[in-house]
C-alpha cells in the first residue's frame, strides 16, 4: 500500500525521524557512560511511553501500569552505584527514550488505527525506512563528513572485507529485530511490546 501524503508527512516521517534521533542519541550516550548503564536507564523507555500513548488517544490497558513501576524500581536499584554513569550520557538516554516512545506509539496507531488494513509489520517497516537512511546519511555526512570513508579507503582488503561483513551482519539483525518488533507492536501494543523487550536489557546487564 502506499501513504497518502498525510500518511507520511504526520506518521511514517515522524517515525523516520524519530527512529534516527533514537539510534544516534543512543550511541551519543555510550561516548559517556558503560552500555549496562544506558541499557538500565534505557529501559524505562515504556513509562514515556505510557504518557505518549494516553496523549494520543490509543487503548491502554491500566493493568500495564504495575510491571512499567516495576521496570521503573528496577532501573533505580541497578543504577546505584553506577561507576560509568554521567550526566551528558543520561540526557543523551533519556533523548532516545522519548523518540523510541514517539517511534512505538506512531507505529501501534498506523497498525491498529483506521489505516490497520493498509500498513502490516513489513509494508511499514519498507516505508519507514527509506526515509530513515537518507535521513542517517545526512547526519554522518554532518558530524562526521568524510572521515569514516577515508578510513575505509585506507584499510587493507583483509580488515575491510570483514568491516562490511560485520555491517552487512548488523543489517541483517536490524530488520530481524525490528520486523519482530513490529510484529510484537501490533499484537501487544506499543507499552506491552516494550515491557516484553525488557529481556534484551537483562541479557546485555548480564553479559
């Protein structure tokens, strides 16, 4: 199915949008403090994404309330004494907290929303996408210029054939992860689909 123009100005571009401030506030963060950190403060990406979802009129079942406190707690318990923390790499978290809410809570309306016949999981994912790269693109091209190209230029065909393998790796696992998340989105809903993620957390805590 293809948006109407409306479609994608005020929901797939947001989502773009949103999807790119996420990724890059997130990597931000990890210049200033350890990925366990930034995973715990990142996990309470679900109460912004209470607030979101109640502002913009979408089904929510108040039950969800208990395990976000919960997630919450936890968060709270598992920071203190955080040696790695800092206050640019909490800001930077809580900034991609607010878009992975935006993110979510756009999507679960685009699924399960008047338009849920016309946008399944992978049509939203292809729409969305197109403008993330350019997007992503963009601001490489901003921050970083043509430094990492140089780089690449410069490397022998043994250390950049396995550079592109990892990438082409980590492509691969992004559309696994956020087809799944799409699919996980739509049946559970924006809140629901963030509280099952939290397991991911644990897993990178843990390791």
């Amino acid at each position: 199915a293809v948006p109407t123009s409306a479609e994608f100005l005020a929901m797939i571009l947001p989502i773009s949008l949103a999807t790119s401030v996420s990724v890059g506030a997130d990597n931000m963060a990890l210049g200033f403090s350890s990925v366990a950190f930034t995973e715990i403060l990142g996990s309470t990406t679900c109460i912004c994404t209470v607030g979101m979802v109640i502002f913009m009129g979408l089904p929510f079942n108040k039950w969800l309330l208990i395990p976000c406190l919960a997630v919450a707690m936890g968060c709270a318990i598992s920071a203190e004494g955080e040696v790695n923390a800092s206050v640019p790499g909490m800001l930077l978290v809580f900034l991609a907290n607010a878009a992975r809410s935006t993110k979510a809570t756009f999507q679960q309306k685009l699924m399960t929303g008047e338009s849920r016949d016309r946008f399944d999981p992978c049509t939203l994912l292809m729409w969305v996408s197109v403008p993330s790269t350019l997007l992503m693109f963009s601001s490489s091209l901003l921050f970083e210029g043509l430094a990492p190209m140089r780089r690449m230029a410069a490397m022998d065909k043994s250390a950049l054939g396995g550079l592109l393998l990892a990438i082409l790796a980590s492509c691969v696992n992004a559309v696994i992860l956020n087809l799944s998340q799409l699919f996980v989105t739509k049946d559970l809903g924006a809140v629901g689909g963030q509280l099952v993620g939290q397991a991911k957390a644990v897993l990178t805590v843990l390791g």
